[in-house]
C-alpha cells in the first residue's frame, strides 16, 4: 500500500453507517453515531494477558474455519454475532477484527452489519468477501450486483506487492472465490490492492489498516490464504502469538482451582477423546476432589471398559466409579426396534444410573462437561437456524439440568483437533486421543432391529476385524468413522459343503470434517478383502459382507 497517500478520512472522524442507521443515511460521522467510549482504542485497551481477534460472523459457512485458522496461528479468536454487546467484545482484549463472509446482499434492507464500535475502536479490520462488501458500504463505498457470479479458482494478482498484507507472497497465486455482489466503487480512503480477472478489486486497503478480500483467505483452495491472515494478525494488527496449548493448559489449571476451591466435582467419563481430556485436565487441577462414573451400558466395543479402566484408574490413579449396568439397558431395549425409542431409553437409563451413583458420593458441588467451541457457536445461532430433525442424536454424556449442580467446562472455547492437542500434552495414550467419534447410545444404533446379546457379540466381532484391518493399513486417523453395522438381513451361502443361512453385515467407512456432510471412504480393494474375508471366517453367524458407497446426504452416517 502506498504510505503517502493522503487520507480522506482520519482516525478521529472514519466515516461509517451501522445497520440501524443505514436505511436514512447520508454517511454520518462516528461522532454522530453514538457518541460512546470507544471500546479499545490502543490506548484504552484494557489489561489483559491473552490476546484475541474477533470474527464478526455473518452467517458464511467457512466462518468457523476463520478462526481455527486464527487459532493455528496461534492467537485467540472468537466468534461473535453483529450483534453482540460492545462489553463482551472489550473484556476479550481485540487486537483486530476480521468481518466473515455470509449469505446477505449489502443492498437488502436487513443486511447485517457490523457495529459502528468495531469502527470506533481504529483497529484493525478485515473483511472477507461479504465481510469486504459491507465494510464499504459502511464506510461509504458502493456494492452492486456482478454481472457474472464468480465461484471457484482465480488467480490473484498483486498491485501493491509492499502492502504488508502480502509479505511472502508471489506476485500472483490462487485464490477460491464466492461472491455474485462486487465493489462498484470503494470507499473514500481505499485503493486497489490485487485484482483478478472477474475482480477489478478483490483487495482493497485503506491507510487505516482498514481491508477487504473477495476471495476466502480460509479455504485450503486458497494455498496463500493463511500467510494472508498471518501477516494480517501479526504484522497488521501486532499479535504475538501467545495461544498455546501449554499455556492453556495452564490458564485452565489455575482457573479449574479457583474456581472449585475445596468443592467436589463429578463427571462422566465415556471413554471418547472429550470427556477423557475433561477428566485428566480437571484431575491435573484438584486431583481427587474429582470423581468419574463411567456406566458401561454394554452397548460398547469390544475391550473398550478394560481399556479406559488401564488407563485412568491404573495409569493415571483417578478416582473413577466403574459400573456394570448392561443388564439394566438390555432389559430395557427388549423388543424395541425404532431408533429414535432406542435412543430415547438408553438416555434416560444412562441418566438414571447416574443419578444413583452420584447420590452415593455425597455433596457434589460441579459437573464436569465436555462442551466444545463448535456446540457453543450452533446454540448460539439455534434460534436463527430452522433446520429440520433428522435423528436425537442423544449423547449420553448429556446431563440432567435437574441435577443442579454448576457446570464446569474447561474445553467451551477448544476445536477439537484442539482438544487433542491438550489430549497429547496431558500424556493421554494415542488411540485415545485419536479415537474416531462414537455415539452415546453406541452398538444399539448399529444393530438394525432389536439389540440382543448374540447380536452385540457378532457386531462387536466384526467391528474388531474392521478396526483392526483399518489401523494396520494406517488409514483409521485418515478416516472420520468406520466401523461395522450388523443388519436384519440374512442370507444363503455356502462354507465347506454346507449351506448356510448367516447374517449380512455392512461395512461403513467416511471421510468427514464435521459430520455435517461424509463421504464414503475408497478403501483400497485389498483392505476391503481382508475385512471380508476375516468377517465371514472370525465371526460365527456372519456369512456375507457389503461396502455402504453412500454419502451424506442422502444418507447418514449411521445407519440408525
Ligand atoms: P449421522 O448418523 O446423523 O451422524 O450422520 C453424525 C455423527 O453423529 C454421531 N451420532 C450420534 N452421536 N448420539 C451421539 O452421541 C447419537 O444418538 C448419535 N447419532 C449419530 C455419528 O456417529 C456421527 O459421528
């Protein structure tokens, strides 16, 4: 960007309109506006040891993936609605603000906008594609409709090599594109940054630290993308790059003891990666202060208890209560066929059980969850998002609210592949850390029709082959899920001379980012006839194997 440039706007007086106003606007000076405390100004910046950049988030579905990409860069980032209270904003201590992208048109009459205080701050800003085109509505640019939609590869070229928003970049490179608006006319104070050839202005940058990409810096079809962001959080808006898992863990630590005092703590431990990092990083904090109840529903895979048991109560001596209640749940689940009803029974028998165990141990003061950051953000966004039920999706680590104890939940603000990072640090075995998801009501929605205890051997047999064969051929982490469905079918064949009538078993294999949406997996022939061959020759009643080669959607993971 050119330095000497002459501002037509200045820090005391940047021009911008907010969502309330725009309807009725001339541009009205920030003065105007609100006449508030800035909320962050670099000299009021409040004292604080972490550091964070906000995305404004308005709606984009890469919005989540600008800030774990924020995050791999090591600095702390949340996601916020447009309409969140300058307060909460403040308290995390903004170094700059990133304005996602989103579904909206900036000339719709309820296009989000972003607060005027964002502005006021004279923080840094950028705006990704929709993010871009509102920050200049705002600041007094023109948005239209592009004559063509550009959606997918472009490439970038720079105008401005020294901007510092592309140090390390080459004069042209990739970039994923998504927009149909364009920038008709930017705002007073901006120039030109890079164009492509469907984008006369695909980045735009004001003196002010002020920028706006059309493109999506987030996606992995931007290869240039998180240099971008990285020069944008470090040399832009000064971070130093203190998010780190060794000092989260400690922050945690810390807190978790002030927090609790000398009160107890429960919490269920299902053996996942979640609630295994929950318990350990609580355990490191108060040690047997806390209690885990792990309840074996006997819906589980095979040496799963023993393998939690090993580790947490020999390995790392925690307090944990260990119950059989597989009877209980099978009693329950007799004759029940519909998958909803066989979720509905095991959360409420999971709760039960719970419940009982608790209530031997005393007075508990916490129960200890392991909610991550993905859980906050949707019930966050709940109420604006009308998306149809598809399955309960019952988790049984889902506690009764009944129970009224406070809630601890050291991971609220972790991505997953966060959370086994502080899995690693925390010395948690691999294949737990590792371990591929798997759904609280576990092998009953794996067993179509009535779940028996023959059918768990047989599904649990053929589930073992199928892990086994995945992990040998170093494919399980590549994979979302994979694991073996036992059906309702049975069918003929043949082994020695004698005809047999076994049941069919189906095998299921995704690639996955967030479940959302899952592709099947192309396993490799030969893995696949290993696992087949194994099946039919390891599990007794097993006479045929098939290969689900279905997405989602249509279908689902799961086949219940
Ligand atoms: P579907 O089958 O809906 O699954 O594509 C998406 C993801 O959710 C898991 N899943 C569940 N997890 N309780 C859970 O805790 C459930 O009732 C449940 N149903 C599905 C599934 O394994 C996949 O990862």
């Amino acid at each position: 960007m050119t330095k000497d440039k002459s501002k037509q706007t200045s820090n005391k007086s940047r021009r911008v309109a907010t969502s309330d106003d725009i309807e009725v606007s001339t541009y009205l000076e920030i003065a105007e506006v609100g006449g508030e405390q800035p909320i962050a100004t670099k000299e009021a910046m409040p004292e604080a040891e972490r550091e964070a950049i906000i995305v404004i988030d308005f709606g984009s579905q890469y919005s989540m993936l600008i800030a774990r990409r924020v995050r791999e860069c090591q600095v702390y980032c949340e996601l916020l609605p447009p309409d969140t209270p300058r307060e909460k904003i403040a308290s995390l201590n903004p170094k700059g603000f990133i304005l996602s992208g989103g579904p909206a048109s900036t000339y719709e009459p309820d296009a989000p906008l972003a607060p005027a205080y964002i502005y006021e701050s004279h923080l840094p800003i950028l705006g990704i594609c929709y993010g871009m085109q509102s920050l200049a509505k705002q600041l007094g640019g023109q948005v239209t409709p592009g004559i063509k939609r550009e959606y997918g590869h472009a490439i970038l070229h720079l105008d401005e090599v020294d901007s510092p928003l592309f140090t390390d970049l080459p004069s042209s490179t990739p970039v994923w594109m998504s927009h149909a608006d364009k920038i008709e006319k930017m705002p007073p104070g901006f120039t030109t940054l890079a164009h492509t050839e469907n984008s006369p202005i695909a980045v735009m940058g004001s003196d002010e630290s002020i920028f706006g990409l059309q493109f999506h810096p987030e996606v992995v079809h931007t290869p240039e993308g998180k240099t971008i962001l990285k020069n944008f959080i470090y040399r832009i808006c000064g971070c130093q790059g203190n998010w780190t898992i060794g000092n989260f863990i400690n922050e945690s630590v810390a807190t978790i003891k002030k927090q609790v005092g000398k009160g107890k703590v429960i919490s269920a431990l299902s053996g996942g990666v979640d609630s295994s990092v929950v318990a350990t990083l609580i355990h490191q904090a108060i040690g047997d202060q806390l209690t885990c109840i792990f309840v074996n529903h006997g819906l589980l895979r095979r040496e799963e208890v023993e393998r939690t048991f090993n580790t947490f109560r020999l390995n790392l001596g925690m307090n944990i209560i260990f119950v059989d209640a597989s009877e209980r749940f099978l009693k329950r689940l007799k004759r029940v066929t519909d998958p909803e009803v066989k979720r509905k029974i095991i959360g409420e028998e999971f709760i039960k059980v719970f419940e009982e165990e608790a209530k031997k141990i005393g007075k508990v003061d916490f129960l200890a969850q392991g909610t991550l950051y993905p859980d906050v953000i949707e019930s966050a966004s709940a109420g604006s998002k009308a998306s149809a039920k598809i399955k309960t999706h019952h988790n049984v680590g889902g506690l009764p609210a009944k129970m009224r104890l406070n809630l601890l939940e050291p991971l609220r603000n972790l991505f997953k592949d966060e959370v086994r990072q502080v899995g690693t640090a925390l010395g948690l075995p691999e294949e737990m850390v590792w371990r591929q998801p798997f759904p609280g009501p576990g092998l009953a929605i794996r067993i179509i029709g009535e779940v028996t205890k023959e059918k768990l051997e047989i599904l649990r047999g053929a589930d073992w082959v199928v892990m086994n064969e995945i992990k040998k051929a170093k494919l399980y982490r590549q994979l979302w899920q994979s694991f073996a469905v036992l059906t309702d079918v049975k069918s003929v064949g043949v082994m020695g001379d004698y005809r047999t009538y076994g049941y069919l078993v189906a095998i299921r294999a995704v690639t996955s980012e967030d479940a959302m949406t899952a592709d099947w997996a192309r396993l490799p022939y030969d893995v696949l006839a290993r696992i087949s061959s194994r099946i039919v020759n390891e599990v007794p009643g097993v006479n045929r194997v098939v290969y689900d080669i279905t997405s989602k959607p249509p279908s689902t993971i799961e086949w219940e």
